[in-house]
C-alpha cells in the first residue's frame, strides 16, 4: 500500500521550499564624491528561504527572504509577491510558467548604493518536471522603481536565476545585473553579481480538493 502511494504520488510543477546557501562575486562601480565611479569586486556568501504555494489553481504566494555578508557588511532581504499561473500541468513531465507582482525590501551595506530600500518588482518563472524526483527551473526578477536610494540615486535590478534538482537537493546559478544612476554630475554606475547556490529542496503534493 505505502509503495503504491508513493508511485502514485503527484507532484506540483509550481509548488516548492528552498534552504539556499550561496557564494558570489559582484563587480562594477561606486560613487565617489559627487560624482566619481570607482571599480570594485566584492565576494559575497548568503542563505535564503524561498517558497511557492498556490492557494488554488489561479493564484498563490511567492517568498524569498535573504541574508547576505561580504568583507564587514551584511544584508538583509524580504520579498513578497501574488502568483498567477498561465499554464500548470503536474505530474511527471509537468510544467508550469507563472507570473507575479510584489513588494520588496532590503537593509544593510552589501550593496554600496543602499541603507534601507523598498521596491515593487516583477517576476517570471519557468519549471519542468522530467520526473518526480527531477526538475528544471529558471526565473526572471525584474525591480524597475527603487523608492529608498539615497543621494537621488535610482536603481534598474535584473536577477536571473537557472536550476536544477535532484530528490531532496538543488543546485544552481544566479545572475545579477543593477544599473545605478545618480551623483553630481549625474552619472550611471553598473553592478554585475554571478553567483552559486546548493540547497534543500521540497516539492508539494497539491491538494485536489482545494485546486
């Protein structure tokens, strides 16, 4: 009986929980003075929760919460957002691409333009289950309004993220691309983060009588 439960057990292309643990390298440029840009590459290593839940089969919740260190400085990170799928099929060889709308906020000093920020941002997110110990997934972060730059700095983030896991662990890449404008005279200033991941991770068996 216990043997054809798990043969039988479907599993949700949407629904997961990650543990992260993360090495990365950011380089590009801050402001100096008024006005200046001063290279710099900086090593970074963070922990991150994320999970998806659909609450039915239109809508859900998407969280991520961070906290990362480099050199002296630490950061912290919370991220919320309301999940829509366009497409969602279980089971084996399942798929689903969802999309989602939410707010953000972060503190601390890993990144040179920021103290306290908040920001709504956007995202986008690809899974395919080839089986149900198996998956394959990509997102696309999108935070196009920064609301809490100092110094009338304004910031464009772009984070993209490619993964894979296998039973109970995932590993994968992210890529972090920030474009910062500002100073006196104004001018643009780049951040290129490439980093690596391990993690824990769960899928969800979905509840029919709910979806």
């Amino acid at each position: 009986m216990a043997a054809g439960a798990v043969a039988d057990r479907v599993v949700s292309s949407a629904e997961r929980v990650e543990l992260r643990g993360g090495l990365s390298i950011a380089r590009g440029t801050e402001l100096v003075g008024f006005g200046s840009r001063d290279p710099y590459v900086l090593p970074e290593t963070w922990a991150e929760l994320a999970l998806t839940v659909l609450a039915t089969r239109r809508v859900g919740i998407d969280l991520q919460g961070m906290y990362g260190a480099s050199q002296n400085d630490e950061m912290g990170r919370f991220e919320v957002a309301a999940i829509f799928p366009l497409v969602e099929r279980d089971d084996p060889r399942g798929y689903s691409l969802l999309v989602g709308a939410g707010l953000g906020g972060s503190f601390g000093g890993r990144l040179w333009w920021e103290e306290v920020r908040g920001y709504p941002y956007t995202l986008a997110r690809f899974t395919y289950l080839p089986s149900r110990e198996t998956s394959i997934y990509a997102t696309w972060t999108c935070a196009p309004v920064d609301t809490g730059i100092v110094d009338r700095l304004h910031a464009f983030e772009n984070r993209f993220e490619l993964a894979g896991s296998v039973g109970f662990f995932s590993a994968g890449a992210r890529v972090a691309l920030t474009s910062v404008s500002g100073g006196d005279p104004r001018r643009t200033y780049g951040d290129l983060e490439v980093g690596f991941f391990v993690a824990l991770h769960v899928t969800f068996t979905p509840l029919r009588s709910t979806r």
